[in-house]
C-alpha cells in the first residue's frame, strides 16, 4: 500500500474533534501527508431557519457560513502548525456524511478521521449516527479518535481472520503508523466442540484439537507476515481461544496498544452497508483509537 497523501478531518468543532484534528496533523507530518480539515452546517437546520426567517434567511446563512470558518480556523490555531504539513479548511452545507465523502472523493482522500465522543460514541454509533453512517459508507480507511494524541502511534493491535480484509488491514497499519510494533491477534474456536463434548469425546482429545488448531493459526499469521513483508523483530503473534471481540479489548490493555486497526467486514460479512459485529463491539469497548479499515488485499 502506497503511503497517505491526503488526509481528511471532519469536525464538528467539539474537543473531542479538536483532538482528532491534532491526530490527523500529527499523522500527516509522520507520514508526509497534507491534512483538510472540514466542516459541514447541517442543511436541515439551514432550511428550518430559512421557513422561519423567510428574506433574511440567506443573509443568516452566510452569517452561519463565515461563522463556522472562523471557528475551524481557531480549530487550526489551537493544534498549532506542523512543520512540512499543508493545511487547508473547507466549510460545507448539506447532509454531512454526504458532503464529507463527496469532498474526500474529490481531493482523492487516503483517511479519513473523526472524533468519538466518548461514553455517548457508544449509542450514537448504534442508533445510526453520522459517525455509523460515515464508517459504513466510506470506501477508505476511517481513524476514530478516542484519545488526546500526545506521540505517535508505537504498538498496533491487528486482528486478523485470515480473509482478504485481514491483509488489508495489515496494510493500513503500516501506512498509518510505519515505525509502530505490530501485534497480530487471531481468536480461534474448536469446531463442533461442544458437540464432540455431548458425543462423549474424552477431554484429552479435545485438547489435542486446541492445540491443533492454535498451532494451525500460528503457522497461519507467520505465512500472513511474511507475505506482507513484516519486520520479524517488530512483530508479535497472539493466538486465543474464545470470543474475538472480547480478546481485542483485553489484548489492547494487556499489550498497551495505542491503536486498533480492522476490517469493515470480516469473513461473515453478508451486505456492504452493515459493520461487523466484532468492529460494532471494539469501537464501542476499546479505550484506545481505532481505524476501520475498507481494504481488502488485492
């Protein structure tokens, strides 16, 4: 994967959106990308004004307009300047997740990032928010920005199932943090296992099909590596048992990742417009920033 050229950051001027502002500036100058920073008014506020105003209604717009660029300059001014980052500020009226992917589709947009809002990110996410409708309908790469960005990324949780959106992710992973450690997470079940426990098959031999399949796994990801050209010394594996969506929120803790990178989908992915299950539940549990990944291996 070519390295990012152009990143699009969409505000709605919250601090938590000035964070992921920060991030986004940070990123471009560790990459040596340019950065957009983008705001969009809501149209459907501009029309409520505009049927209760009447003529006045297009001078309260412009009003509006220049307002929201003034404050997306302060947004620039409070991050500050990245040496050898080109910034530009774009202001916006429409449907907004409409507007951001029209406009990242016309500057050819590399990322896209945004800022979670915290506990509420959660029912947002779920209840068909813009972040929801941004993250299922984005073609490219999508960084959520949970935390204040105070150093590059250095250690990246990648979740892998071994389907095309796997090496996918691996790619983006190095584009969006080259110099990070790698850990690679694979969550594996023994199949029909409660099954051959019913049939009465000795524990023993049910062990034996756990250590099979983890050492399956293992050789697995060691494969996927070496094929994406991963540095053996910044590369670690980890393979359990059980619920994958509960083992990427404790491995984020447990191996201090700063940043979780997944596939939109997965390999149960039936229809384009849902999110995965496993990236529902990590974008809702996980602590740290998490970029959903539209890439799938070519």
């Amino acid at each position: 994967m070519e390295p990012f050229k152009t990143i699009l950051c969409a505000t709605d001027l919250s601090v938590p959106a000035r964070h992921a502002a920060a991030r986004a500036c940070r990123l471009a100058g560790e990459v040596g990308a340019a950065v957009t920073l983008i705001h969009v008014l809501n149209r459907g506020t501009l029309d409520e004004l505009r049927a209760l105003l009447g003529m006045q209604a297009e001078a309260v717009e412009q009003h509006l307009v220049e307002r929201a660029r003034a404050d997306l300059n302060d947004v620039a001014a409070s991050i500050g300047a990245t040496p050898g980052v080109a910034t530009k500020l774009h202001v916006a009226t429409g449907a907004v997740p409409r507007e951001v992917l029209d406009h990242a589709d016309g500057i050819s947009a590399d990322l896209l990032v945004l800022g979670a809002r915290g506990e509420s990110f959660v029912r947002h996410l779920l209840l068909g928010s813009t972040a929801e409708r941004l993250l299922r309908r984005a073609g490219r790469p999508m960084l959520v920005v949970k935390q204040r960005p105070v150093d590059c990324y250095r250690c990246v949780l990648v979740p892998v199932d071994f389907s095309p959106w796997s090496r996918g992710s691996l790619n983006v992973a190095r584009a969006i943090a080259p110099r990070a450690e790698l850990v690679l997470l694979h969550a594996f079940n023994v199949p029909f296992e409660g099954k051959l426990r019913f049939a009465g098959v000795e524990e023993e031999s049910i062990n034996r099909y756990r250590i099979e399949a983890k050492q399956a796994a293992l050789q697995q990801l060691t494969w996927l590596a070496a094929d994406a050209g991963l540095d053996p010394g910044a590369t670690r594996f980890s393979v359990l048992q059980g619920d994958a969506s509960r083992h990427v929120v404790e491995q984020e803790q447990e191996q201090d990742c700063d940043l979780i990178v997944l596939g939109k989908h997965g390999r149960n992915a039936v229809e384009e417009l849902l999110l995965g299950s496993v990236t529902k539940h990590v974008l809702a549990e996980s602590n740290c920033d998490v970029v959903v990944s539209a890439q799938q291996a070519n």
